[in-house]
C-alpha cells in the first residue's frame, strides 16, 4: 500500500512540475494570469507530498527492519519518495532557518 501512495504522489508531484513549468514558460510576467496558475500548480504538490513523506518513512523503516527483497519497480518507487522527500524536508529546514 506504501508504495501505491508513494507511485501516486510521485504522479501527482510530476504533474504540479510540468504544470508550473508550462505556466512559466507560456505565461508573461505582467498577466495575473501566471501567479494563478502557479497557485493552482501548488495543489497537486501539497497532495503529492502528503502522500509521498508520510508512505516513505514507513517503507524505509519497513526496508531497513525487515530487509524483504525488492523488485527493481520497489527499489525505483523508494529512491523516488526518498528524493522528493528529502528536498521536502531540506526545503522546510531553510525555510525555518531564514
């Protein structure tokens, strides 16, 4: 079940990327336009890192007390979480210290 979260957040962050690169690209700076758009491509962030942060700790925990053996599928999903986990969390640490 972790990793179904974890594949659906990843699918969710993907989404709010090309959404906010696509905005920036094809909107100009002076139209109200783009900071719409860049607010709305914040939701599917927010609901990709619920369900990314939360199911790739407990896999983690579950991989490293457990130790099963992983298809490369599993492997790939964990790196995934791991990645956007950890920008998540170095992102909140220099939001606090700044």
């Amino acid at each position: 079940m972790a990793l179904l979260s974890i594949s659906v957040g990843v699918a969710f962050f993907a989404v709010a990327i090309i959404w906010v690169g696509f905005s920036a690209i094809f909107s100009q700076m002076e139209n109200l336009g783009l900071a719409y758009n860049l607010i709305l491509g914040m939701f599917p962030a927010f609901i990709g890192l619920v369900l990314i942060v939360p199911s790739t700790l407990y896999r983690t925990a579950f991989v490293f007390a457990q130790k099963p053996e992983q298809t490369l599928k599993e492997k790939v999903s964990l790196s995934l979480g791991l990645f956007i986990t950890l920008l998540c969390f170095s992102t909140l640490i220099k939001l606090i210290y700044t």
